[in-house]
C-alpha cells in the first residue's frame, strides 16, 4: 500500500503507481521505460488527512485492477498476440495473401512495440509508436528512401488495432490518430494509345481484359478456357495471387461483386483463339508487372502500374455516359446489396447496349477505317442483300468495298 508524505506547505500527498510508459530518448535512439505515478493530495495536517490521503490512493488502485486485462494475455508480447490472432484468422480460413500481408506486417512494422507486454501499452505509448512508425524509411530500393505511406501505416495499423481490441479491450482505441492518406493522383494516357503500344506484343490480351473488360490482374490470371469461357461470354470463376514465391489459385475473387460475368468482343476472342493451353494468360503475376512496364518504357510512356488499366476502363466509359448502374457493375465496384439489385438483370436489353457501345468505342480504335464507311452504300448494300446493321455485316461490307476498289484499280 502507498504511503503518504508531508509537504513543505503541510499538506500530504500519496503516489500511486500507475503504468509504465515507454518514452523514446531522442539522445541514445531507443526506447526506454518511465513509471508513471497518480498523486493524491489532503489539505489537512492532521493525521486524519494523511489517512485521507491514503485512502485515496488505495481506491485508485482497487479500481485500476478490476479493469486490468485476463491474466492469461496479459504477460502476452504484442508479437506473441499477434502470433496468436493469425493463428485464430488461419482457422478461419482467411486468403493467404492476407496472412501473408500479416507476417509481412510483423516483420517490418512497430518493431519497438513488439517486444513489449500487453500490460504496459496504454494510449499514450501506441500514439508515439504511431508517429514514430509513420517516420519509418520504406523499403524500396531507392537510395534516398522515403517514409512509408499513410495507407500502409494504416494498413499495419488495422492488424495491431485488431490484436488489441482481441487481447486487450479495455481501451479507447479510437482515439488513436493517423495521418490522412493522401491523394494518388495519376495522369492516365488514352485507350488509343495503349493500344497502340500494346497491339501484336505478347501482354496483349491480359492488357485488353483489364482496359476494355476491367479485369484485375488476379482475375486475368485465373481466367481458362475450360472454366471461364462458355459461348460468347467470359465469367470470373477463379483468381491467382502471388503468396510468397509461388502462387495460389482461388475459386473466390475478392468480393462476391466481383464474380461476373462479361460478353467476349471479338477481337478478344480472336486473342483467345490464338491462346495454346487452357490457362489464357500463364505468366506470373511479377512477369506480367515487369513485362508492362518495361512495354512503357520501350515505347517512352510515362509509368501506369497494370492495375491503372481498371482506372482507365472506369474513365472510358465515364467518357461515354454510361450510366453508374452498368459501370460499377462491369467493374466490379460495389457492395453486396447494390450486387443483389443489378446483377440478377446483367443481361436485360439495357445491358447488352452497354456492351454494344463499349465494344463500338474500342473497336473504332483497333479499326478506324471503319469510320471511313459510306452510309448512303452501306444502306443500299444491306437493302440489296437483305442483311441487318451490325458490327459484323460493316466489317463485310467495309472488305467488300476493299475488293471493288481494288477491281476498279485493275480496270483502269
């Protein structure tokens, strides 16, 4: 029990332990541990305001107890719970690209905190750890290394926040601040000229599913014949991620929004066609990576990472008015709710106009003599042949054209 002194002034005051901080010392460069006391006054002299005193300090003490954590984790390191929580997400059958990012996350990220015990962290201590890991040098290879990111100091955030709110839960976690994530603001190139610089190249079709389809790349790598082509259309079914120096194929993307389903444009499909194997695209997901980039720099193209290609197929077809209904769906960026509403009725009459003035824009680049059409034939052309306006029948009638013009050349 605490006992209290007298003050010079004649009144007593108690100390009461408190907790113990860890405190960085900016002269040595590490951490150290500082006990931190409540003090407990009485004005009166007497004895009976030492008692006072006293028994104030005991009440705090009785009360901190009863809101200390179970016995069993609270001698727990912070690595030890986190060894702990992984272990109960790996039951639970989390992907394995998340309890890599777990490990990863351990390895790299609060490394002055993991060796502390969960009964010494109070709020005070995770603010400063927070700010000291948001000082943290990344570990690119860049030789002047940069801070890490607000969104991966989030990121590592989210799983020492979920440890603690498991082991520890008594406290106010919320008041924790972070910095603001800032914006990524990337000036994308238009559809013409990636395709431009992508046409006849061997990333062609895995660029084209993620610009015209807005596939992702786990979805572009888990796309086969077998399983995710019937007729016309394509369906994601599977994904493929990296973990570690392998991969692992997934019968579930994402999120369930991002299992749908796409009809194939032809162009597309003569791609596919032309595919040996079942798998469409049968590279690494770091081979593909290095194989656009390096495609960029070939052809002196300012950097876009592959998954920009989404934001530029998002950007194409906000350029065409397509309606946010029909977008979010064809991207996939939506919730389970809004999912339930649209995807039932993905192939009215509606959607497959969506699909027809996408699949016109993209096939206007890769063919824009197309453009060059003369309405007034063509209408003439199909009322003599009884034939119907389609993407199909301009492309006749265009080499049909070709080879009379050619037959004139001759003539003449």
């Amino acid at each position: 029990m605490a006992t209290a002194k007298k003050l010079p002034s004649g009144s007593w005051r108690c100390l009461a332990y408190s907790h113990t901080e860890k405190i960085f010392d900016n002269k040595t460069g590490k951490w150290k541990n500082k006990r931190i006391y409540e003090s407990f006054t009485s004005d009166d002299p007497s004895p009976r305001g030492r008692k006072e005193a006293e028994a104030a300090a005991a009440l705090f003490q009785v009360s901190k107890e009863k809101q200390s954590q179970p016995n069993e984790y609270r001698n727990l390191t912070l690595s030890e719970a986190i060894d702990k929580y992984i272990e109960s997400r790996e039951l639970l059958k989390r992907s394995p690209t998340t309890i890599q990012d777990y490990r990863c996350i351990q390895k790299n990220g609060f490394q002055d905190l993991l060796s502390t015990r969960l009964k010494d962290i109070d709020i005070k201590i995770l603010q400063e750890a927070v700010n000291v890991e948001g000082r943290r040098p990344s570990n690119g290879r860049k030789k002047e290394k940069k801070p890490i990111s607000a969104k991966r100091l989030r990121n590592e955030w989210g799983l020492v926040s979920a440890v603690l709110r498991k082991y520890k839960p008594e406290l106010n976690y919320s008041a924790i601040e972070l910095p603001s994530a800032s914006l990524r603001i990337v000036e994308l190139p238009s559809a013409q000229r990636v395709l431009n610089i992508v046409r006849g190249t061997n990333i062609e079709l895995p660029v084209l599913l993620a610009m015209w389809l807005s596939f992702s790349m786990s979805e572009v790598r888990g796309l086969t014949k077998s399983k995710s082509i019937s007729g016309n259309y394509i369906t994601i079914k599977e994904v493929v991620v990296d973990v570690g120096k392998g991969n692992v194929r997934k019968n579930e993307a994402k999120n369930p929004a991002r299992n749908r389903r796409h009809r194939i444009p032809p162009y597309i499909m003569q791609l596919i066609d032309q595919v040996e194997g079942d798998v469409l695209v049968p590279i690494s997901g770091r081979a593909l990576y290095h194989r656009w980039i390096r495609l960029q720099d070939e052809n002196s193209m300012d950097h876009i990472t592959f998954h920009d290609l989404r934001h530029l197929s998002a950007s194409v077809m906000a350029l065409l008015r397509i309606s946010d209904t029909y977008a979010k769906e064809r991207g996939g960026w939506k919730s389970d709710q809004v999912m339930k509403k649209v995807y039932m009725q993905t192939f009215s009459e509606e959607r497959e106009k969506v699909d027809d003035v996408i699949d016109n824009y993209f096939e206007k680049i890769m063919n824009p003599e197309e453009d060059e059409i003369d309405k007034s034939k063509y209408q003439a052309w199909l009322t003599l042949y009884e034939k119907e306006d389609s993407r199909e029948n301009k492309k006749e009638f265009f080499k049909f054209m070709q080879h009379e013009m050619q037959h004139e050349k001759k003539e003449a």
